[in-house]
C-alpha cells in the first residue's frame, strides 16, 4: 500500500475497530422479507407456479415461498449456504417442495431475486441465464440495493454514509481482513461479491437484455424522499424493483 492507503487504513482501524451492523437485515425482523420488497400480491401469484430464488443464500425466502404454495429450487453458488437452506426447509417441513442445488435445468414460470443483482460477478451473462430458465411467457421479479451509491452501497465497506467511495479500495480491503480472513483482495473478490452496481448501469444491462421490461421502480431513503428525483436518485434509492418478462411463444 501506498502512503495514502497506509493512513486510511489506519484511520479505519480506529473508526471502526469490529463489524458494522447496519447491514444485518434487523429492519425486516418480524416481517416477511417476500412482503416488504414484493408485496402481498406478488405471494398470490406463486400459489402451484414453479419458482426460482436466484441467488437463495440461506433460503429464508425460497421457504417461505414454499410455504405460500410454489414449488421451489433455490439456487446459489455456495455449497456452504445451500446446506443452511436444506436444513431450513426440513425444519419448516416443505423440503418436498423445497429444493436447493448450484444449478438448476428444468424451465419455472417465475424467478424471484432478493438482493443479488449487485453481487452477480457477470451479471448480463446471469440475465441470458434466467432468460434460458423461464417458459414463455414468465417473468423475473427483482429487488435489490443499496445500490453503489447509496449512503450504505459498500455494504460491509460503508462503516458511515458513503465511506466506501471516499476511501481507497485497498485500505477498505486491508480493513476487512481483520474482520473477514478469507484472503480478498477486491469488492469482487468477497463473499457473494460486490459488483458495484449503479442504477445506469442495470437500466443499461435489462435494456441489452432479452426481456421486455414491465416495470422498473426506485424506491427512495426514505428520510431522503423529498430529494429523490432523476438528477440525485443514485444518492437516495434505497430499493430498486424491477419486472421482466419473457416473450410468449
């Protein structure tokens, strides 16, 4: 590291000596994650309709989808977390319409995807992907953020609003490994990845896509509603939700 790294770095280690918590997910304690990002009248849409979850981690939502009456395959590409999700789905009782694999073959009516597109390492080649995976006539429903330029868009990197834009890379990678020892040495390298998704840059990817795009919403911070318009809503869009369909034969 350079000098400017090196006393980054160390400005970091004294801000923030442990793990920041604003990232933990405690706003959707007690409420369903599936309700809040899709709302409830997306969840009557999967009653006996094949559903994807791309990008399932644990499978909390690909369960709860289950539950609500799809049948599910969540997949990711962690063995580790896909194990959590298969333990999951027994405790809940639905593993028999519940499973879990790295990829999946078989064609679905819907592929849901909860915070993932700024994680996706090829996130075009993921769009072709799920494209491949849907009959005709189905459809893609995403939601994600932060995105990149959100106050919290570094994600782990954000120990206050926006420090993952004001600190170099490298001293944010150096900081990190006192917390994630798994020997990263870019946003891309991390666990789940980190992409450095920016609101153009998705307007850009499901343009060049071959889905017919429905509906595209940014849904403001909300304590900076009043300031979300088209010249800042890089700066104050908390979620973004997206709708995409697939042609019908």
């Amino acid at each position: 590291m350079n000098l400017i790294d090196r006393l980054e770095y160390k400005f970091l280690r004294i801000l923030a000596p442990g793990e920041p918590t604003h990232m933990s997910g405690s706003s959707f304690a007690g409420r369903s994650k599936l309700d809040v990002l899709l709302g409830k009248e997306f969840l009557g849409e999967v009653i006996n309709r094949d559903v994807i979850d791309f990008g399932c981690g644990e499978g909390a939502e690909s369960v709860e989808l289950a539950q609500r009456g799809a049948r599910v395959l969540g997949i990711d590409n962690r063995e580790s977390v896909l194990e959590v999700a298969r333990s999951r789905a027994r405790q809940a009782g639905v593993e028999s319409r519940c499973q879990f694999a790295t990829t999946a073959a078989a064609p679905v009516d819907i592929i849901v995807s909860i915070d993932s597109f700024e994680h996706f390492s090829d996130p075009a080649t993921i769009l072709q992907t799920m494209h491949a995976l849907l009959r005709p006539g189905g459809c893609v429903v995403a939601s994600f953020g932060p995105t990149w330029f959100h106050p919290y868009g570094g994600h782990l990197f954000s120990v206050f609003p926006w420090a993952h834009l004001l600190f170099t890379e490298r001293a944010l990678l150096q900081w990190r490994s006192h917390i994630r020892r798994d020997g990263a040495r870019t946003f891309s390298d991390v666990e789940g990845g980190l992409n450095q998704m920016t609101i153009r840059r998705f307007e850009r990817l499901i343009s060049a896509s071959p889905f017919l795009v429905e509906n595209l919403e940014l849904v403001p911070i909300r304590k900076l509603r009043r300031f979300h318009n088209a010249a800042t809503r890089e700066f104050t869009t908390a979620v973004v939700r997206a709708r995409l369909r697939k042609a019908a034969a």
